[in-house]
C-alpha cells in the first residue's frame, strides 16, 4: 500500500493549488484526477480573479505570467434602459480585479507541478475514499486495469459538485441548502476584440447578457436562456444578432462578430453543503459549494477555501496543532455565505425571471436606485472586488 501526507482528489486549479502550496511547505501529497491531462487542461471556466486570488498564486510561484498577461480592471459597467453604468471599482474600494482564464490558472499549475515532479495521476477511475472518520484515511482507485491503495492522514476533495468526495459523506451528516435558478447561460468563446475594455451586465426585457474577455484579442460573450434550448438551435449569426439585441445600442455597434472556437450551455444553482469536514475529509471549491456565475466568485472561493486549508495542514505538520483544521469549517464559510448573497443579488437584479411586469419594473428601480447611491455604489465594489478571505468586513480573522 502506498502512502502519502494529504491525497487530493481532482486536479482543477483548487487540487493542483492546494498541491502546490504544500510541496512548498514540504508537505507529501497525491492528486489523483479522473479525467486526462488534456481534458482538464482544455474546460473554458471563469476569467475574472479577485486580488486575493492573485496574492496566493504568486505566494504559490504560480504568477509571472499571471502578472504579466492579465487585464487589471478598475471598474465594469450595468446597462438596462438602453444606457450604460460604469462602476468605479478604484474609487469606490481602491482596489480592482484581474481578468486572466480559468483555462490559463489551471496550464500555470500543472506546468508548475509536473515541473516540480509532481505526484499526479490522471485517468484514476473508481475512487472510493474510506475510513475518513479514523486517523488515516485510504483511497482506493483503478488505473490501467489495476486496483490501487493510498494510506494518508487527510484527504481534500477538490473534485467538484459531482465528485466523489461529498457523495462519500452519509447525507445525514451534512446539510444542504440548494436554490436552482429556472435558466442557464450560453456561452461562446471567438477570437475577436472585446466590445467594451471592460466587462459590461446587461439587464434587458429580452434576458440577461454579458460581455466579457479573456484577452484584448478573444472575447466571451453570455446570453440567458431557457434550460430546454440546445447548442444547434444556437447557430453563430443566431448568437450574435440576439447579443446586440440585448446590448445598449453604442455597444451593440462596438461588437465584432466572428466564428466561435467554443460554445456550451450552463445552468445556473446556489449551493453550500455544510459542515465542509467530516473526520479527516475536507471538501474545497465546487464540492462544498456552487455559485451563479454573475460576479465570477466560483474560483475566488476555491481558492479562500484553499488557503485556509494549506495554512491549517502547514500549522498541524510544523507544529502538531489542530486549531485551524478544526476551525476549517467555519472560517471558510462566514466568506461562502457572503459571496452566496452577493452572487443571488447580482443575479437576481441582472437576469429575467419571468414576464411579470411588476417584477421586471422593481429590477429598474433596483437599478437606478443602485447607480444613483453612492452607498450602494460602494457596496456593490466592495463584494465584486472581493471581501476578505475570512470573511465580510467586521468579521474576526483569528
């Protein structure tokens, strides 16, 4: 049987961050993925990362290039009414966020890790984590026709909402708080000129729309929709003619079209699972935790997730205490809820939920109401900058 200090599973940006973190701090880890390197290399996620995210990156020596390709954004705009908002995020916090992809988080990690030796195994099929509730865990798994053991203290499940990891825990032991939202989003990813040099949220009678950018050269773009639509009702013209419908007119003019590279149809669901530690299992990101995309708080979160937890694994190795593993839980939470509230919010005065009038007014006078406070104003950056990784202002971070 093998053995190692923490197994990880999933190889997403919060496994392989978390594996980072601790190889640095000398810390023996294994990460098994169920999926091949080019698979996880290639998912297209969210682009926009808050400060603190970039802080551990470049704490994790994952940040040249992050620092030297990323957008720094110091605002974004709300459009409804056919007009444009421009938020002032500098002024209103001082601080900003960066635009840089997922996809690209994600190539920086597994370059680093396989550089650094890594202990990474893709293709790892039926796992099965046991024994969580005793001192040392294991995590069977199959790989090339053979079944294999792994010994360790702890396991992170970094394997995202359908991943093994929660489905381990007896539902007994957890509480489920779930909103699933009656729409999705469609996405597509073209190698044009982003419309606007920032991100704009368009709140439109016809549905929700996006406008957004990985790079000044490739832009990705986000129609609401209805959950029954499929990808080849979406033809490119379709997409395009119905994105300028929804955008004020100055910026519908400003698009360039062009052919998309990808294009996919995500629902949209709230989700926090609760306590985040059973024994010595511990879940991270998107297995104890779904957002709605709006404010592209899914991978910020992962990574306070990981922080929290690399810090605690440090202090119980170092020095054999257990007070930051056995405040996990709770510290990760306090920021999850904040962000849970800010992303329904954002959501629910951005999208269209139904064809009631009253209800479509009430999200103008939310809007106006909203660009016209300089209070609310400040509000509103704050959360989309990013609140601090133990929690909302106020909060102790002990």
């Amino acid at each position: 049987m093998a053995r190692t200090q923490v197994a990880i599973i999933g190889a997403g940006p919060s496994g392989l961050l978390l594996s980072q973190l601790l190889d640095l701090h000398g810390i023996d880890n294994v990460v098994l993925e169920r999926q091949s390197r080019d698979y996880v290399e290639g998912r297209i996620r969210a682009g926009v990362l808050e400060q603190g995210t970039v802080d551990l990156l470049i704490e994790a020596n994952v940040g040249e290039r992050l620092l030297r390709e990323r957008l720094v954004h110091d605002g974004f705009a709300l459009a409804f009414a056919d007009r444009t908002f421009r938020i002032d995020l500098k002024a209103l916090t001082g601080g900003a966020v960066s635009v840089y992809g997922q996809t690209e988080v994600t190539k920086d990690l597994m370059e680093a890790r396989v550089a650094a030796g890594a202990k990474l195994l893709f293709e790892a099929g039926d796992v099965s984590i046991e024994g969580f509730e005793r001192d040392h865990p294991a995590v069977r798994y199959t790989h090339e026709g053979r079944t294999y053991e792994l010994s360790c203290d702890f396991v992170a499940g970094c394997d995202g909402y359908h991943g093994i990891a929660r489905r381990s825990v007896p539902a007994a032991a957890m509480q489920t708080y779930e909103r699933v939202y009656p729409f999705g989003w469609l996405g597509i990813l073209a190698d044009v000129p982003p419309a606007s040099h920032e991100l704009i949220y368009s709140n439109h009678a016809r549905g929700f729309a996006m406008c957004s950018m990985r790079s000044l050269t490739r832009s990705r773009y986000y129609l609401q929709c209805g959950l029954d639509e499929k990808l080849e009702a979406w033809p490119d013209a379709r997409f395009w003619d119905e994105l300028r419908l929804r955008l004020p007119a100055d910026v519908a003019a400003a698009l360039v079209a062009g052919p998309s590279i990808e294009k996919s149809i995500a629902p949209l669901r709230s989700f926090v699972v609760e306590p985040l530690r059973f024994g010595q299992l511990f879940l991270v990101g998107d297995a104890a935790h779904i957002v709605p995309p709006a404010g592209a708080k899914g991978l910020n979160l992962a990574a306070a997730d990981v922080r929290l937890l690399f810090q605690a694994l440090v202090e119980r190795y170092r020095t054999g205490r257990t007070a930051l593993l056995d405040r996990y839980s709770e510290r990760c939470l306090r920021r999850i809820w904040m962000a849970e509230r800010f992303s329904w919010w954002f959501t629910s005065i951005t999208h269209k939920f139904s064809d009631d009038a009253f209800a479509q007014r009430m999200q103008l006078a939310e809007l106006e109401y909203l660009t016209g406070s300089t209070a609310a104003l400040t509000s509103l950056a704050e959360n989309y900058v990013g609140l601090p990784f133990e929690g909302p202002p106020g909060m102790s971070s002990s």
